[in-house]
C-alpha cells in the first residue's frame, strides 16, 4: 500500500538509496494505492554520491538527488495474497528505478524480490533478483 | 500440495492457511495462525512456550515411542587373515591345545641349549688360530710402497 509519500528504498544499482511516491500509475485517481508490481512516479530523496570522473565516463545511468523517475515496487510490508490463499508480507518497502519505457535503468538488483512481479509482466526484474520468494 | 512447518511452533501449515513473512536478512518465516506470528513479532522464544514443538522435544515429552527403537545395532567382528598368516594358520595355531604347546616349548628350550654349547666350543677354537699368521711386517713394507725417501 505505497502511496503519496510513502517511501521505498531502491534495491538496484542505480545510485538512488531512498526514493518517495509522489504519483501511483495505475489508476486514475489521486488517492490509489500501489502494491507489488505496480508502477509509481518518484522523487528521489537520497542518493549515493557521485564522482565527477565516473559521471562522464560510465555508461550506468546514475541518478542525482531530487530527480523525478519511474519505479515499480517489489516489496511491501502490506500483505499480499497469492492465488493458493498464502499472504505474503516482508520487512520493509523497497522499488527498483525505470525509465519512460519500463526498463529498468540500473543493472543488478540486491535483495528479495517478491515473485508476484512475475504475474504482472516485470520478468526481466524477476531474472535478475538473486532471491525470489 | 505441501504441508509447511510453522518456523514457530512446529505445527503443519495446510495451504490457504496462515502467513509468510520476509525479514529484512532474507529469511523466510512460516506462521500458522495470528498466535504464533504475534508471539514471534513479540520475539517470545519458542523454546519457553510449553505448547511449541521445539519446547516438548527439548524437555522430551510424548516421545518414549522413538526411544524403543535405538537398541538393535550391534557390529559383529570378522576374523580376518593377514598377510603372512592366512586364515586357516590363525585358526591352528589358535586350536592347538594346551599340551601341544608345552611339548614345542620345551623341544624348543633343549634345541636352543644344545645350540648354545656348540657356538662356546666354537668359540674356545678358532679363538688361537689366526694368532699365529706369519712374522710381523709393517704395513708399509706389505704396500711396497716409493721405497722410504
């Protein structure tokens, strides 16, 4: 249940450490909930520190503080229900960063991932998770 | 279907039935019911609770039926040849009886004190022969050597 506010960590490499809900995709009101696998527009809130020599050279996008993104979010301390009537709930809320066109900007993810990203489309993220649960 | 094991108390968790939580380290922990996932959250030890399975195996409750079965293990000893006595020596050797075995001693006492008094009459001979070996020359003059310059 991530909403406008709420905060997620960011799992991938990117660069972002902490990001905030500011936009929920999926519908069409202001007031909607995102769960796993939805899709949110965020602010960046906390970044990792980039050195100027590794901006111009490395290919890795790295994103600065107070940057606007795209995120979909793998975990959530809300329960979810799956089909065969388990709830699943982990510890904390945590997303991994997209561009415009739902690729994911960075390039390895560290931690679990929910696998209820793989019934919504977002199979790439599933691949490259080292844990699935 | 498969039927997990509470991370709690040890109950069996049917599907449709209870929660799953993720902690923050990646370990997954199973929970049966709201009971057991509270007294978790509570971080209660399992092994305290009196109605936990952990606690009844710790304090060996309800358990004389698996105790029975641990008695019927015993290993059995093979006689074994070696190299240089097979097994069919080991055996006659062994099943020699008492009266066998002092008649080879003592035949082997009078064999070794016969031997004994040879080797000292022996020894008293051959002890004066090589004295007498010739008029002493010195090693010198044996070798023959550049003729004393």
């Amino acid at each position: 249940m991530i909403g406008l506010k709420g905060t997620l960590n960011v799992i991938d490499n990117s660069g972002a450490l902490l990001i905030e809900c500011v936009n929920v995709l999926k519908q069409k009101v202001n007031n909607g909930w995102g769960s796993v696998g939805d899709e949110i527009v965020c602010v960046v809130k906390r970044a990792r520190p980039v050195s100027a020599a590794a901006q111009a050279s490395t290919t890795a996008v790295k994103v600065r503080r107070g940057d606007v993104r795209r995120a979909v979010i793998v975990r959530t301390k809300k329960a979810v229900r799956r089909p065969d009537g388990r709830f699943v709930r982990f510890d904390d809320n945590a997303a991994v960063l997209l561009n415009n066109k739902r690729e994911m900007l960075g390039t390895r993810i560290g931690g679990v991932v929910s696998a209820d990203l793989r019934m919504k489309g977002w199979g790439k993220i599933v691949s490259l998770a080292p844990k699935v649960v | 279907m498969k039927v997990e094991i509470d991370s709690f108390s040890g109950f069996r968790i049917y599907p449709s039935k209870g929660k799953l939580f993720v902690r923050g380290d990646s370990k997954v922990f199973r929970f049966a019911s709201s009971k057991n996932s509270s007294l978790f959250l509570q971080r209660k030890n399992p092994r305290k609770i009196a109605w936990t399975q952990v606690y009844r195996r710790m304090h060996k409750k309800g358990v004389t039926e698996e105790v029975a079965k641990k008695r019927s293990r015993r290993t059995v000893k093979h006689q074994r040849g070696i190299v240089g006595a097979d097994l069919a020596a080991i055996a006659a050797k062994r099943n020699q009886t008492a009266a066998i075995r002092s008649q080879q001693r003592l035949a082997a006492i009078s064999k070794a004190k016969t031997e004994k008094k040879e080797k000292e009459t022996k020894k008293a001979k051959p002890a004066r022969a090589p004295v007498a070996s010739g008029p002493r020359v010195s090693k010198q003059q044996m070798k023959g050597g550049k003729g004393g310059r």
